[in-house]
C-alpha cells in the first residue's frame, strides 16, 4: 500500500498506481475505499477495461455486506461496470 500512495503521491494522474491501490485496498476488505480508487482510475483512462472490471467485482462484494435496501443500487453499479468492461474487450 505504501508503493500506491508514494507512487499517486509523484504523479497522481497515473492510473495505474490508482488501480493497484484499488486491488491492495480490497484485499484488506476495505471495498468502499477501494471502488472511489477505481473511479479514479476510470476518470484518468475511461478505456482502461481491466479497471471497469475489477470495480463490479470488489462492488459485489461490498454488497454483500450492506442492508438489502442498499444492497441493490450496489449490484446495478457493479453490472453496469461490467457491461462497460466488455464493451472495451475485457473477457476475463
């Protein structure tokens, strides 16, 4: 995490370290952090499909642990996402 944010620290338009700091975030279950990460790498490179699909994953499972009535505008979020990630040629 430190690498992350000393790299977003020298060029915080670098996409890149936005998306890796989104995966070292999620990992420590820390999802809603992690998603604002993604929307920053997709705002710096909207055609980065790699981050398009990471974000309705890690949505997914901060999902999973809101109330139902939330959990819902989450799962559409995610599936949008999704749909995005395919649209540029993610197949993963």
């Amino acid at each position: 995490m430190q690498a992350c944010n000393k790299a977003i620290e020298l060029n915080p338009y670098e996409a890149g370290a936005w998306g890796n700091r989104g995966i070292a975030l999620a990992y420590q279950d820390k999802y809603d952090e992690s998603i604002k990460a993604f929307d920053k790498t997709i705002e710096l490179n909207p055609k980065d499909a790699k981050s398009w699909s990471n974000k309705p994953m890690f949505s997914r499972h901060r999902a999973n642990t809101m109330r139902p009535s939330k959990k819902l505008g989450r799962i559409a979020e995610a599936n949008t996402a999704q749909a995005k990630a395919k649209e540029l040629g993610f197949i993963g």
